[in-house]
C-alpha cells in the first residue's frame, strides 16, 4: 500500500499543480482530445446509425463495422497514421484516429437503438397520422436515446484510453506520466498518473450512466430492454424484462 | 515487402508468442466468468452488483490497469503476469455479462419441461441452459478473442514482447513496414481465432447450423441473436480498451 501513498503523494506535490506540463494541463489535453474526437465522431456516425436503423437497410455493415473494428490494435493505427501522414500534423492525425474508433461504437448504439424499439409502437405511430419525418423525431429518436448514449459512453472509454497512448507520438495527455515513469522507472509518477487517468474514466462513466438513465422517455422502460431478449417476441407480449 | 521477408523469423516468432499470450486470458475468463454470470443471471440482487464490477472493471483504461495491478498484487512491475491479469479480467468483465445474456435467451417453457421431465437442476444447467445458452455465449467469446488479441499489443509498453513490439520499435526507427505488418498481423490472429471459435460453435452445436435452423422456428432464435449480439454487448460494456 506503501506505493499508493506515495502515488497520492506525487499527484498532490504542488509542483504538479502548476508551471508547464502540469496535472491540470495533461488533464486538459486529455479531455480536449476527447471531446473534439467524441464530438465529431457523433456527428457523422449519428445520423448514419439514425438512417439504418429507421430505413432498416445497412443493417449488416453497422454490425460488422463494430465487429471489424474490435479486431484493429488502436496503438498500431496510432502510429501507422502518424508516419504515413507525417509528424508535421500529428495533432489532428491522432485525433483522426480517436474519431476512426469512436465512430464504430456511436453508429452501433444509433442504429440499435431504433432496433430495439418495438415495431407496434412504429405501426402505431404511422397509422395516427404520424409522417416520416415525425415518426423520427417523435417516436424513434427519444425512445433511441438511451442506447445511443450508451454508444457515446463506449466511445468515449474507448477514446480515453486511447489518448493515454497519444504520448507516444509526442502529444500529451495524461499517459505522460506513466511513459515518462516506465523509462525513468519512477513508481510514484507512474502510479499516480495511472489513478488520475483511471478516476478520469470512470468519471465520465458515471456522467454517461446518469445520462442514459435521464434518457428513457418517463413511463417507458423499452427502451433499456437488452437486445438479446427483444429478438423473442412472444416473450416480450407477456412482460417487459426489466434491464 | 522486402522488410517483411528480411525479418520474417521475428515476425514468426512474435506471431506465436502473441498467440500464447492471448490463449490463456480468453480460456481462463470464459471459464471464471460462466459461473459468475451463473449468479448474476440467477439472483436479481447479486445481478446488479457483479454487472456493475464488471461494468467498472472494464471501464479502466488498459495501459492504466497493467501500471495498477502490480502494487496490488505484488508482482513485479515489469511482467507478463499483470498483463495476463489484466486481460483476464477484460475478459470476465465481457464474458460475465454475455453469459447472464446468454442464460436469460433461454426459453422458460423448455427450462419448464426440463424440470417436469425430472431434470435436477444442476442437471438441467448443464444438459439444458448451458447448450441452449451456447450461441449468445459463442458471441460473446468472440468479442473477448477479438478484443484480447487486440489490448494485447498494448503490453509492449510494460515490457511484454507480442506483436507491438513491431509498432514501438517500427515507429522508433521510422519503419512504416514494420508497423503496417504488425497491424495486419494482429488483426489476421483476431480474426483466424474469430473463424476457429465460430468453427468450434458450429461443430458443438449443430443444431445452430444455417439451412436445419429454418426447420424449427423456436430453435432457429438463437442464431439470430448471434448476429445481434455485437451490437448488444456494444450498449453496455464494449468500448473500453486500447
């Protein structure tokens, strides 16, 4: 436990706190990354997932999309993106990168958000009246929204913990700490940047949680039933599974 | 292309190593997880809290989790174990919510005519959940095979050779084949493992197979819900990683 006393030790040292590479700046950079990369990942895979899932057609690419994604080593692309474009402009090549990863999770969580929705209530909607257009807006889009945040959420994991890697390529972040710590084998800054970047996460976990929570349209729970279930349809006639 | 056939051997090499190191974690979290998903699925209480662990588990970053786990565990800083480790518990994390998945796809009524039939309840999981449970359980397996070989590569940093290696060394000496080649050699071993584990579920469970599945609509549900899974685990505990 002697270690982790001095890794809380190392992150409130007043030096960290202040001057150039800093606690606060590292954590700026890794949250700017994030952002911008969630940011504008969401808006070229939302409306994609939106358009799947309400027309129904493309349904096999958003899954294998989110299938073949899994399979690429984001620290590879990381440097396999800088050294084909150059060094030059590895600030928005690294965060190209983070938006190629985030935007698999995004599109999987629009579109199967409107999956999950039961068709009646679609039916339902168009025979009242309800134009396209309305049906999105109205029906689909709220009752999408909790799994699509859930996608956000995914994405913004997947984000965070890539940008710990964007070190690598000279960009900061909060992964400094702990590269710098292995190669000067300094246990305390190591430590303490791996805690800060592990409280950061689960952090924003949390705000996506409550957000996925807050989603769900009051009276419905729809829209929180796992996938897997939705595909037995009998059963869902008889009792909504709470999730 | 040259590069390639120049460094061929270490390439192998790294490629088997890579392999190994990934075998056990995916083997050793299905096996952990299948019970703990037993009692997830099993108990609403303990459902919520293991769902949530493994849900904040697999939230912490992995480069993050290979720096954690040696002060907690003793081990030392520079090892294979904390890695293995860490991908283990990826693993369960993953596993252990496909498996609660995968045990509620059962059908009540046939787990009812089980139990009607005389089934002891042991006898029944066995005999009756767990084969029906396979496919959901399948893709699941898939996404941690998928997944390790790919956290993997991170392990290079904390001085485990796999084929990152290819990645911080290739950058290093400005080697753009060195790179490339360790991109798409690791994605070839996730998918070859994906194809071998798809193989292995088909083989064990034929009843999944296309074409006999139309027969019987009730059976034919689990192979359907192979194919919606990804996007399933994608709403809860896909994501993390790197």
């Amino acid at each position: 436990m002697n270690l982790f006393l001095d890794a809380f030790a190392w992150i409130a040292a007043p030096e960290q706190w202040s001057g150039s590479g800093s606690l606060p700046q590292r954590l700026g950079e890794h949250l700017l990354y994030t952002v911008i990369a969630v940011g504008v990942a969401a808006l070229i895979a939302v409306p994609i997932g939106w358009l799947i899932g309400h027309t129904g057609r493309g349904r096999e690419f958003a899954v294998g999309l989110s299938g073949a994604a899994r399979a690429l080593p984001s620290f590879g692309l990381l440097f396999l993106f800088v050294m084909l474009v150059g060094v030059t402009l590895r600030g928005p090549i690294v965060i190209a990168v983070l938006v190629l990863l985030a935007i698999p999770p995004i599109l999987a969580g629009a579109y199967a958000g409107f999956e999950v929705i039961d068709r009646r209530t679609i039916d339902a909607a168009r025979a009242m009246g309800m134009t396209e257009g309305q049906i999105l807006w109205r029906v689909e889009v709220p009752l999408g929204l909790p799994l699509l945040f859930g996608g956000l959420r995914s994405a913004t994991l997947q984000v965070v913990a890539t940008a710990v890697l964007a070190v690598f390529v000279g960009l900061g972040g909060l992964g400094y700490g702990i590269v710098q710590g292995i190669a000067v084998r300094q246990f305390d800054q190591m430590l303490g940047s791996a805690l800060l970047i592990i409280a950061l996460a689960l952090l924003l976990d949390a705000v996506f949680a409550l957000l996925e929570r807050f989603a769900v349209p009051r009276g419905v729970r729809a829209g929180r039933t796992p996938i897997v279930r939705s595909a037995s349809p009998r059963r869902r006639a008889v009792a909504e599974p709470s999730a | 292309m040259t590069w390639v056939l120049a460094n061929l051997e270490q390439i192998l090499e790294l490629s088997l190593t890579h392999l190994r190191l990934s075998l056990l974690p995916i083997v050793l979290g299905f096996v952990i997880a299948i019970p703990l998903g037993w009692v997830a699925h099993r108990y609403r209480l303990t459902r919520g809290l293991i769902l949530t662990l493994v849900g904040l588990l697999y939230t912490i970053p992995s480069l993050a989790l290979f720096v954690v786990l040696p002060p907690l565990l003793g081990t030392p800083f520079l090892s294979e174990a904390n890695v293995l480790i860490a991908l283990t518990i990826y693993a369960v994390a993953i596993m252990a919510r496909s498996t609660a998945d995968a045990l509620a796809s059962v059908d009540p009524d046939i787990q009812q005519a089980a139990t009607a039939m005389g089934y002891s309840s042991w006898r029944r999981f066995w005999v009756v959940d767990l084969p029906l449970a396979g496919p959901v359980l399948l893709a699941g397996l898939r996404v941690v095979a998928v997944s390790t070989v790919s956290l993997l590569t991170v392990g290079v940093i904390v001085g485990v050779d796999s084929l990152g290696y290819l990645f911080t060394n290739g950058y290093q000496r400005g080697i753009l084949a060195s790179v490339l080649t360790g991109v798409v050699v690791t994605v070839l071993i996730a998918l070859l493992l994906d194809r071998v584990l798809a193989l292995l579920g088909a083989w064990l469970m034929p009843w999944t197979r296309a074409g006999r599945a139309s027969r019987r609509s009730r059976v034919a549900q689990p192979s359907q819900l192979v194919d919606r899974a990804p996007a399933t685990v994608g709403t809860g505990v896909q994501g993390s990683g790197a």
